[in-house]
C-alpha cells in the first residue's frame, strides 16, 4: 500500500492542493494532535497508531486527540469525561458506523447489527437479536447447552491433568466457546457437523479477524480515485479471498437452515420465515440473504472471540498474579464446598470477589481496546472542540482502563480496587465500558459475560493451574511480536 500511497501523492498533488483552496473548510476549533504532512495527513504513523501508543499521545496531547488519516479525519476521546460527551450526551449524533472495505466483507454490506449504520434496518435486527437470543427468557432457555458444553470441556482438561501434558486453552475454550454459540446461535452441533471441525474454531475466528483488520487504498481516500486504485491493485480481490474460508463456512450454516423439513428455531429461522413474509407481503423493508449472513457473522466473530479472549486473558492474569489466584479460589471452594461434581450457573450469585476479579479482567483487557467506530452524522462538541460531521470517533478503552487519574496503580491486575467500589461495566459507568454505551451497546453483554464465568469458574474450581516448561511459555507470550494472552498451561492438581 505504501507504494501506492508515493506514486498517488506525487500524480494527485496539483490537482488536490487546487482542490483544498477552492473548498476551505470552516473555520474550526479541532482537537490537538500529531503534526499530519499533506494529503495523507498521519497515515504514515497509523502503525504506530495501536490502541497502546494512543495512551502514549493521550498523555502527550490530552483526552482529545484529533488525527487525519488521508482524507478520513479521527478523533480519539481518552478520558471518562469525553467518553459520557460522546456515549451519552451526544448518542444519537455519533451512533452510526463509518464504512471500511475488511468490515464490508465480514459483515455483508453492513447489513448485520454491530456495524450497520443507524436507522430502520439496523433497529429491526437489533430488536430482533434481543428477543430471539439475547432476552433473560432466551437465556434461561440455553441452561442446559452451557451445562452440556462445560461438563464436556472439564472431562476434556481432566484428561490433560491425568497424562500431566500441557493444555493447549486456547484451543479448548476456543472450542468450548465456538460449539456452545454455534447450538444457541445456529442450532448446529460442530461435533456432529459434516462441514466443519470443532478444533478449527480459533483459527476460522482469528481469520475472521484478520479480515476486519484489513485495510484498502479507498478507506482513507474515498472517491472514484480510491476505488480505481483498488481495482488496479487488486486490493479488494486479495481481502475477498483471504476471507472465502469464513464466508464457506457461513454459506454452510445458511444451507443447513435452508433444507426442507428443517425443525429447529433459531433466530436464523426466525429470520429465514419473516424473509419469506416479507416477500409475499410486499413490505418495504426486507430482508435478504446478505441479513441472514451478517447476523451469522455477528454472533460468530462478535460472540466467540470476544468471550474466548477475556476468558484466556483472565487466567493469564491469575498465572501472572498467584496471591489473585490463591484469594479467588480460596473463596470458591470454601462457599461451593469441595465435593462439587459439576458448577451450576446459580453458584455465580454466592461469589462475591470472583465477580470482582471478572471486573478486573475486562479492566484491562476489553474484547475491542478501541470500542467500535462511530462516525458523526452531524456537528457537535467534546470539551470545547469542534467535531464535524463524517469525523470517525474511536473510544479508548485502552487508555481509560490503564488511567491513573481514574485508577490507583492502574496496570496492576488487582480485583480488591473493587471491593468499596459501586463501578460496574454495564454502559453507565463511562470509565469502565468493555460492552460500550448508549444506543450501540453491546446487546449480548448478559450472554457474553455469563459464559466466561462459567468458564472460569470451571477451570478455577476444578484444577490448579501453572505454566509449562519456561521456554516453552516464553515462545507463546507474544504473537507477531505483540504481547497477548498465553496459550498453554500446566495442570498440577485436580
């Protein structure tokens, strides 16, 4: 891209600096930020960019920083103050979604429910994934796969501790977490399912991923000199192959909702049957094939990444931290009793640090350390500062959960900071908001957070836990160079 990036500048500069003078924007008072070169502003740095050094220009430029990505102008809000401005005070200005080519891709055209834009469509899949998934009566419902899909993931780490080999968790909660979303979600089984196999689940998942991540020439510089750019770079055929795999395997989930004498009813079919409605009725608003894969896509990517990755990142935090460890587990044998053969979901409401130590882990490290972008419809104001419209917003996480304005030693991984504390994660908050806040929040945090503390109480319950040969865990420390959760552990004792 950086090659395309040299030989555009060097074309298109006459032509855009003549541009720039004929239309002056008004005059506004914008965030402080980085000094941007011309025409691709601070595109250049946006690999330096990643939500960790944005705590570092935060501290350098304040809670508001204002960026300028080729022609996409960004402003990055870091403090709890800014975040309320933007979440709660001006929601409804900033509520929809800017496009990017990776989140096209993943999520058909934006026609699912995290990065639809705002309006009639994106309010009927959301009421629609609330009631038929996400609702306390749905959740109740779905006991009974949580139980089945735990029991099997604590006789599967049983026979790991009985071999004393190291367990790969990553790929067990990973499996864990993608069959039991799949059943709630799809009603399909991947261990009785003909076209997929349940071990593949981290690894379609963090393609998916990678999909989202990518980046096209026409994302920064929109327009018809953009889009030729990618057609003649082949940018956009490179990103749809590399996400053909993710896409076959959610054509499969669709087909097997679409077979004759199908008897299950998921919100798929629910989908599938108001689709159908909807055409003989003639409504104006419809849905299509692309719907029912972008609500695919959402429950798979949002769903089983999101929950595996707090859930992973918990038990390197208390592998890090053994007096956490030794306090959570301390508390759950001695109110469950030792003699448990199973957990039950109604034995979370007797753990009063544990939830704590759950709080903790979201903290630190939230599924998106950027919450989704938003993109302002219209112009308003943080803290004084002109926001135009078509201005992405990005909230960081990151930086508001590592603030020590906001916590005492804040990268300490330390569950106690919330024992006299009334801070919850639920969107009210706005120095703790892993799911988000307002009217784009997150609509499977209540699902999401129960199936990681079943896991984790699982695995806290049941073993006790170490590292492997210290070589080996040095290797799986990092990946591609960034720091992130460990993948294998030892069990000493069940």
């Amino acid at each position: 891209m950086s090659v395309f990036l040299f030989f555009l500048f060097l074309f298109l500069l006459p032509l855009i600096s003549i541009f720039l003078n004929v239309f002056k924007r008004p005059k506004w008072k914008l965030p402080p930020g980085p000094k941007k070169l011309p025409i691709i502003g601070n595109l250049h740095q946006r690999g330096k960019l990643h939500p960790r050094n944005r705590r570092n220009i935060s501290e350098m430029y304040g809670p508001v920083v204002h960026l300028q990505y080729g022609f996409i102008p960004v402003v990055v809000v870091s403090s709890k103050e800014a975040a309320e401005e933007v979440l709660k005070i001006n929601d409804l200005e900033c509520c929809t979604r800017p496009e990017a080519a990776g989140m096209r891709a993943t999520f058909y055209n934006f026609k699912d429910i995290g990065m639809a834009p705002f309006g009639d469509e994106w309010s009927l899949m959301r009421k629609l994934s609330v009631v038929e998934l996400f609702s306390v009566k749905k959740l109740q419902s779905f006991k009974y796969i949580r139980d089945e899909e735990n029991d099997l993931f604590v006789k599967k780490i049983s026979e790991f501790a009985t071999r004393r080999s190291p367990v790969n968790l990553e790929r067990a909660v990973f499996t864990l977490v993608g069959n039991t979303i799949c059943r709630i979600g799809y009603g399909i089984n991947l261990y009785e399912c003909e076209f997929f196999d349940e071990e593949s689940v981290v690894d379609l998942v963090l393609k998916a991923e990678a999909v989202i991540r990518e980046t096209v020439f026409s994302d920064f510089f929109p327009g018809r000199i953009g889009r030729l750019v990618d057609r003649i770079s082949g940018q956009n055929k490179r990103l749809n192959n590399k996400f053909s795999e993710v896409d076959t395997f959610f054509q499969n989930i669709l087909d097997e909702h679409l077979k004759p004498g199908r008897e299950s009813s998921d919100i798929i079919d629910m989908m599938i049957d108001m689709k159908k409605k909807q055409e003989k009725d003639g409504d104006s608003l419809k849905f299509t094939t692309e719907h029912l894969k972008g609500m695919i896509s959402d429950i798979f990517v949002a769903g089983i990444g999101g929950v595996a990755g707090i859930t992973l990142w918990g038990m390197t935090e208390l592998i890090r931290n053994p007096r956490v460890m030794k306090k959570v587990q301390d508390e759950i044998r001695t109110t469950l009793g030792d003699k448990k053969e199973r957990i039950k979901e109604e034995d979370l409401n007797q753990l009063h640090y544990f939830k704590l130590m759950v709080k903790e882990i979201l903290r630190l490290h939230p599924t998106t350390p950027l919450l989704l972008p938003r993109e302002a419809s219209s112009h308003f104001k943080v803290q004084g500062y002109d926001i135009p419209a078509k201005t992405q917003i990005l909230v960081n996480l990151y930086a508001m959960g590592r603030d020590p304005k906001l916590w005492e030693n804040a990268d300490e991984f330390n569950p106690d900071r919330f024992l006299d504390s009334s801070i919850d994660y639920k969107g009210k908050n706005y120095e703790l908001l892993p799911f988000g806040s307002g009217r784009r929040i997150c609509p499977g945090m209540a699902m999401g957070t129960m199936l990681v503390e079943l896991a984790l109480l699982n695995l806290l319950y049941f073993f006790d836990w170490g590292l492997p040969e210290k070589d080996e865990a040095k290797k799986i420390v990092t990946r591609d160079g960034e720091e992130t959760f460990l993948a294998y552990f030892q069990v000493l004792h069940h």
